[in-house]
C-alpha cells in the first residue's frame, strides 16, 4: 500500500506582489517563478524528492523522507534568497489526491494566500522512520507514441503543443477522477504521474480511456520506493523496456 507524503508549496501574497507598488515587468516575474523552482527543485531533489511547477505561484512535492526539519531548511534559504517568501505544509495520504487536500486545507485553515498576514507558515507531520516502507511511492512516467514522428516533425510546434496538452489534460483528469493520482506535465512529450497502489491493468486501463478520449497513444512505466527519486528511476526504466518491447505498459515491481 502506498503512504504518500506531499508538500503544498505557495508563494506568499504573491498576486498583490507582483503589482505592489506598481506592476511588474512580466519576464522579471517569469524570471523569479522559473529561478524559484528550479532551487525549489533542487533542494527537495538533494533529499530524494520531486517538485512539479503546476501554476508557478502553487507548487507539489513529494516529500517522502524529508522531515518538518528539512522543510524548515528549504524555507529559510528561499527567504533568504527571494523577495518573497512562501509557506509550507505537509500531508500524507493512502492516495495522492487525499495527502494534497490535507496539505491545502491546513495551509487554507492558516490564511488565504493573499493574506498579507500570512507569511511563512509550516504545517503538518512527515512520516516516521518507522513506518516508511519500500511501497510508499508510485511513481508512473508516461510519454507519446512516436511524438517526434506523428507531431514534432509534421506540425508546426503550436499545433505539436495542442495534441500533446490534449493529451496530457485528458491524463490528467482520467487519474485525478479514476484513481486519485496526480499528474504532472514535466516537458517535451513526458507527463510523471504520483500514484496510489495501481496495478497493470489499471494503467492499461488509462492508457486506452485517453487514447479513446483523444486519440493520443501513450505509453508508461511504473516504478515503486521509498523515496519519490526512487520510484521515479525505476518508472524510467521500465519506460525504456516499454519503448524496447511496443509495449504500452511495464511495471518494475
């Protein structure tokens, strides 16, 4: 059984910031949104996490094995760097989907995010060494059938763009309301979805329902650990067997 850990990450009364004490040049705000995950990327990555970007402004990790402690670390040296600051707070959940509406609901419970007041809040638990287990994450990584074939080197990129977001929202809508994963648009053609405890036949079942709904074939490898790092290896390398064999799903575990 899965145990995911997750971390809501959001910018401090970012919006009224970003237009205080006048609006900001939109490529310094891209500027700082971009800098601000990639080290958010790499001190959660140090420790064997993963953190998606979602909307920038709100970000997800996950978080197995970091402690409150670890999560402290990361908030100071973001404060120290950045003209802003950002709050955290931390869940754990049998399904992904449920670890991230704890974490959201105590950082709501704390203030809103547009809560001048509001400033640096740490909420939450990890989970104890003693009940980590080799299980606890799933990690799906998901790419396009031939993308470079069927739409990099026919379409032009705008259009290449479209079908692999149709691709990507229908994927994401499917686990969201199918099997309570998240997942998460990383780049090029490849989507990492954070899973509970799904089987073969439930990916098959995903890979179809999207290639049905929009007619975008995927294929993913699955992997499982105990730290988000270590799923996500294994994932890729059953991704590369997936690609070796024609195969739309390998699962490494």
């Amino acid at each position: 059984m899965t145990n995911t850990q997750l971390t809501h990450v959001q910018i401090d009364n970012y919006g009224p910031w970003t237009v205080t004490p006048e609006p900001r040049r939109e490529v310094d705000l891209q500027t700082l949104q971009s800098r601000l995950y990639a080290d958010l990327s790499q001190l959660f990555g140090n420790r064997g996490g993963y953190v998606f970007f979602t909307r920038f402004d709100n970000m997800i990790a996950v978080s197995n094995g970091l402690t409150i402690e670890d999560h402290a670390m990361i908030q100071e040296s973001v404060g120290n760097r950045y003209p802003v600051t950002m709050s955290l707070s931390v869940a754990t959940g049998t399904t992904p989907a449920a670890a991230l509406e704890t974490a959201t609901e105590q950082l709501q419970e704390a203030g809103s995010a547009q809560d001048k007041s509001r400033r640096e809040v740490l909420e939450g638990r990890h989970i104890d060494t003693e009940f980590r287990t080799d299980e606890d994450v799933q990690i799906a990584h998901f790419d396009v059938v031939d993308a470079t074939g069927k739409y990099t080197d026919k379409l032009s990129e705008f259009d290449t763009f479209i079908q692999i977001e149709q691709g990507y929202a229908a994927l994401m809508k499917y686990m969201r309301e199918a099997h309570e994963g998240l997942s998460f648009f990383v780049g090029g053609d490849n989507v990492i979805a954070v899973c509970p405890d799904m089987d073969a036949a439930d990916y098959q079942d995903v890979v179809e329902h999207v290639h049905d709904d929009v007619g975008v074939e995927l294929q993913v490898g699955v992997g499982r650990g105990s730290l988000a790092e270590e799923a996500g290896m294994a994932a890729k390398h059953a991704l590369e067997s997936s690609r070796a064999n024609g195969t739309d799903v390998e699962v490494d575990f």
